[in-house]
C-alpha cells in the first residue's frame, strides 16, 4: 500500500517560516516527479512549487524568493521550506508525487495539512 504522509504545517505569525513533510512509504522504487499545491477557502487548487523529471525546480511567481522545494531521494521525501509567509499563503497544502513502481508509474496526493498565517 502506497501512503503519502504530510506533516509541518501550523500557525504561524506573518514573516515567519514553516517547513513542510511529504513522504512517500510503500512499495515504491523513487520519486520521478512531484508537485506542492494549496487551496485556499473558496478558491481552486493551485500549483506552487515542484520538482520535475529533471530534477529542477519550480515555483509560481508569488512564491518565488521566499519558498524552496527540495526532496531527500534517499528518505522517498520532498520538502517545501516556506519563509517570510503571508496571510495570502494561509491554505491546505498538498503533495502530489509521480512515483516509480513495479506496476509503472503511479500518482498519489497526500491528504494535506493546514497551514495559517496571521497578521
């Protein structure tokens, strides 16, 4: 059984940082491409940060310079390190992983974890 786990979400004050978790257990071989999403009340899911087949990074515009994503192949793991966070940032946060299987290539969302910035 393939789980994706989240963790490292939170309060937290504006200009403050967090770190969010997303591991991947099961019988996986690696991590071939993954994203981080949010959805805030009322709006639809977006794209923030992610990792693609290449190894290289991406981010939307309104993050960019104060988060950065990275993965631990190792620890089948990837992280989104948010800093100088605003009230705009408060979410659910998601991970979407494409992994590497021996049935092929398989995606999983994690289940998301809050996170809230205040003023």
């Amino acid at each position: 059984q393939v789980q994706l786990v989240q963790s490292g979400g939170g309060l937290v004050q504006a200009g403050g940082s967090l770190r969010l978790s997303c591991a991947a257990s099961g019988n996986i071989f690696g991590i071939n491409a993954m994203g981080w999403y949010r959805q805030a009340p009322g709006k639809q899911r977006e794209l923030v940060a992610g990792i693609s087949r290449t190894g290289r990074p991406v981010y939307v515009d309104s993050v960019k310079g104060r988060f950065a994503v990275s993965k631990d192949s190792a620890k089948n793991t990837a992280y989104l390190q948010m800093n100088s966070l605003t009230p705009e940032d408060t979410a659910v946060y998601y991970c979407n992983m494409d992994l590497s299987s021996p049935v092929g290539e398989v995606a999983y969302w994690g289940p998301g974890t809050q996170v809230t910035v205040s003023s």
